[in-house]
C-alpha cells in the first residue's frame, strides 16, 4: 500500500507542477497582447505572432499534462488494487522510458534548439528571425525549468519503485 501512495503522490506532484506551463504561457500570451498594442518598433512588432504561438503551445502542454496525470490518480488505485505486482512493473516500465525521453529531447534536444536559436540571433539581422530565436529560447528555458524538476521527481519515483520490485523479489 505504501507504493501506491508513492505513486499517488508523484502525480500529485506532477499536478502541481504542469499549471506552470499554463501560467507561463498566459504569460507569454499576455507580452504578445502588449507588443500588438503598444509595440512601434518593427523588433517590437516582430513579437507579436512568436510569443502568441509560444504562449499557446505552452498552455496546450500543460493541459495535456494536467489531465493525463489526473487520471492517472484514479488509475493508479484501480491497477494497484487488481494486481500490485504487475502495477509495480508496468510503473518501472513507464518510469524508465520516461526518464530516457527526459535524458534525450529535455537535456540533449532543447540544448540543441537553444544554441541553433542562439546563433541564428548572431547571423540574422532581420527583427522576425531574431524575434522567433529570443521567443524559442525563452520557451527552450521554461521547458527546462519546469521538466527539469520533473525529471528529478521521476528519478525520485523510479528508485521508490526498484526499491520496491526488489523487495517483492526477495520477499518471493
């Protein structure tokens, strides 16, 4: 029972965490809201359309997150009460393919997106391209910040989850 409580608390923890993705991304909708009214520069106006996309494209992840971990809280109960050792290995199963997908798009593909968005500001001049790159790398920071701890939870959460599977082992 502990297990599974250590699992409803990861999602728990997961529910917390993905609003942040919305509030950034209001954020980001609101500093497009300010460039289209009060941007005269054409930098300024350059803003408009990247920060809109960047701030709707974060909402969407942090909705999709919110309700995906939602459901799992009840999931995650029903599959533990079926059948706790198999809910014990489908959870080690996901947790480790979750942590491989952090190690190669959040800590080697977003480092990635962050240094092609760096250089494109060093070798264009035109405020759209420059616009898109700050936009990109500024969305690149938050998603990192934000999966960043994720990660660390996850990390946390799978050894729970070893610990326990040897256990159940060893008890066997």
């Amino acid at each position: 029972m502990e297990i599974l409580k250590t699992a409803t608390d990861w999602a728990k923890a997961e529910l917390f965490s993905t609003p942040f993705f919305m509030l950034f991304g209001l954020v980001f909708m609101a500093a497009s809201f300010g460039f289209w009214q009060l941007g005269k520069t054409e930098m300024a106006r350059a803003y408009i359309i990247p920060t809109l996309v960047t701030g709707l494209l974060l909402v969407t992840i942090g909705l999709g997150l919110f309700f995906t971990n939602k459901s799992r809280i009840t999931q995650f109960e029903t599959a533990y009460n079926t059948d706790a050792y198999a809910f014990v290995e489908s959870e080690i199963t996901r947790a480790e393919a979750t942590l491989k997908e952090y190690k190669t798009i959040v800590f080697k593909i977003i480092p990635v997106i962050i240094i092609v968005a760096a250089l494109l500001i060093v070798f264009n001049n035109t405020p759209t391209w420059r616009a898109i790159s700050i936009t990109t790398i500024a969305m690149m920071i938050v998603i990192l910040l934000i999966d960043g701890t994720a990660h660390a939870r996850m990390d946390t959460y799978y050894n729970e989850l070893k610990a326990v599977n040897i256990e159940n082992k060893i008890k066997n």
